[in-house]
C-alpha cells in the first residue's frame, strides 16, 4: 500500500516566494505546493496539505501554536503513515523539543524542517528540505514499521532527534547543531539511517496521548560575570514562577559567594525547581567536577545532564503541566523521557 503523509505548513520563510508585481515575500498557497515543488509529483505517495491560517513566522509561536499542531497530529494519527511539519527556522528547536514531550508514546515521524532561502527562489534549499522530509516521514523497515518514529529535524542533508537540537547559524544551509547526540540519518545518494540511535516504541500499537496541559511559569537566569543579586532576584521573583533552568558555567559551575548560593538555597526552599544546564555548546553539566559546582548540587539544585535549553524548558512546561508537587518534577527531570538527555 502506498504511504500517505500529511504535510503541515505553518509558516516561516520555507513557505514563501517573491510576488512578480511588488517582488515582496507572500505566503505560498500550500495546496499548490506541487507547482513550486514538482518533484513530489514523482514520488508514489498520497501527499495531503493542510495549512494554519493565518501562516506566521516562527518568533510568533506560542504554547497554543503546540497544542493546536498536536491537535491536527492527533485528529490525523490514525490516517497517515507520517507528517512533515512545515516551520521556521527560529524558533524550530523549541516546537520540536515542545511537540516531543506533548506527544507520548508516538509511532509514527514527525518530520520538521524549513529553510534558509524561500521555496520559491532559484537557490532555495527548501527543496530538497520537503523532499527529503518526505521521503523519510514515508520510509518503513522490512516488517512495514516506521523506520524514524520520533519528532525530528531534517535540515541540510542531516536528520536530528528535534530535542537535541539548537538552532546556531543565521544564514548558512547548515542551521542546526545536535552537539550531544549524533545524526539518526546522513541524507547523501543514499539516506542512511543510523538504527541504533534511533528510538522505537516497546509496543507498535499503544495509542498515541497527547500532553495537553502545558504550564509556562518558568524562567531562564544566565549568569555571567559581575551579575548582581538584583538580576538574580529580579528573575528569580518573576510572578507565579515554578521552575528556573539556570545557564550555568562550562561543566555546570557558577560563583560561590555566599549572596549568590544562599540567594539560590532561598528559592529551592521555596520549592522552585532548578534546573542546571551549561551555556557551553557541548558537553554536560557535572556539579561533582569542581568546587563551584558542588555548591549549587548542596543547595539542592538538580542537573540538566546534557540537554539543552530549549529542550528542558519544554520538558518543564509538560512536567510543570501535570504534576504540583516539585518532588515529583525533579524526579522525572532525571529520567530520559524523550531521549532528550544521555543519562537516566
Ligand atoms: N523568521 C523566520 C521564521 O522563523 C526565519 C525562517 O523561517 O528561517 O519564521
């Protein structure tokens, strides 16, 4: 039977093309996707477009954008072998990392991917972005199953766990970066899949659940040298706040003055969850390495591992979503959910 995929177009500069008239960027219609891309004519697939209205621009998502994509992915599951979502580039690493953890237990791909030049100009690398996308949101294994059943990136001939991703270039093809985990697939004459990276499912046929429920009241505080006690408190006060993932030093390290700890111990206390990352591209937070680390794991601040920021705020926003009790929060931190960390 052939595949269907759904692709999901909700804005960002992949979508747009240069009006002949004022020569101004406009939103491409996406049912008539195949006249800018006339290459998915080829592929034997049944291609459905569906497409947000209005279109924005990644810097506009909000928490609501996720629910309603999650929406239209769990209103589709059972109808589509696997979806290409269509999304800029700016904010893509954060509705990967968001849609990861809101989609539990998914078997099928969800395949994100934009681009750096427009779909509908002569250099664009939306092109092969779609393309690709496509045929990897398609793909099945010898026994018929998905062959990548988790919420990607595919993004210049490299295709990424989403959660593991940063978006680190303004301008080159080569957008993203997922310093801790290597690629699930290099995309050259052939798409070669690394399986062992690969996450699978324990059972095919659990039904896809949906974390609706997403709570935002966190803050991030990166320090920096010379930061007063009043920038911290000022984050570390922001109204209704639960949880603070902290952009720490190197292998998890941070002054340990004796304002900076006790003002942290304050606010654990408190029952606010922090969250150790490192503002290091690479690597992993360590706070039995070095002394300065060793203070803030005393005062009860709990480690990020390896993951980045974008993906333990969207892990908050979930954890945060279902559960009161900070406990229960910082114990489910430590887990893997979404093989977002590389421990646990
Ligand atoms: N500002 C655009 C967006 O994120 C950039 C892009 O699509 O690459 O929506």
């Amino acid at each position: 039977m052939k595949s269907s995929i759904l692709m999901i177009y909700t804005g960002g500069t992949i979508g747009m093309k240069q009006d002949e008239k004022t020569m101004a960027l406009v939103p491409v219609d996406i049912s008539q996707i195949e006249t800018e891309v006339p290459e998915l004519r080829k592929f034997g697939y049944k291609i459905d477009t569906c497409s947000f209205d209005p279109v924005i621009d990644s810097s506009d998502i909000t928490p609501d954008f996720w629910i309603a994509l999650c929406s239209v992915i769990k209103a589709n599951y059972l109808k589509y072998d696997g979806f290409v979502v269509l999304h800029g580039t700016d904010t893509m690493s954060y509705t990967a990392s968001a849609l990861s953890f809101m989609l539990e237990d998914l078997a099928k791909p969800v395949i994100l991917t934009g681009s750096q030049l427009p779909v509908g100009m002569l250099r664009t690398d939306g092109k092969e972005n779609i393309i690709s996308s496509i045929e990897i949101a398609a793909a099945k294994d010898d026994e018929g199953h998905p062959m990548v059943p988790e919420v990607c990136i595919y993004f210049e001939s490299q295709l990424y766990r989403g959660n593991r991703t940063t978006k680190y270039n303004a301008e080159n093809f080569r957008a993203f970066r997922s310093a801790n985990y290597p690629v699930l697939a290099d995309v050259g004459i052939h798409i070669k899949y690394n399986r062992h990276l690969i996450r699978y499912p324990d059972r095919w046929d659990k039904p896809l659940k949906v974390r609706y429920h997403l709570d935002t009241n966190v803050a991030i505080l990166k320090i920096f040298p010379g930061i007063t006690r009043q920038a911290v408190e000022a984050v570390m006060e922001t109204k209704g706040c639960r949880a603070v993932v902290l952009e720490s030093f190197g292998s998890g390290n941070a002054p340990t003055s004796e304002w900076f700890l006790s003002t942290m111990r304050k606010y654990v206390d408190k029952g606010i969850v922090i969250v150790n990352v490192t503002q290091c591209q690479a690597g992993k937070v360590d706070m039995g390495a070095y002394a300065t680390g060793m203070g803030l794991r005393g005062i009860g601040v709990i480690s990020g591992y390896d993951a980045t920021t974008e993906a333990t705020l969207c892990k908050l926003f979930m954890l945060l979503g279902r559960y009161s009790s900070p406990e229960k929060v910082k114990k489910e931190m430590q887990k893997a959910l979404r093989g977002e960390i590389s421990c646990g």
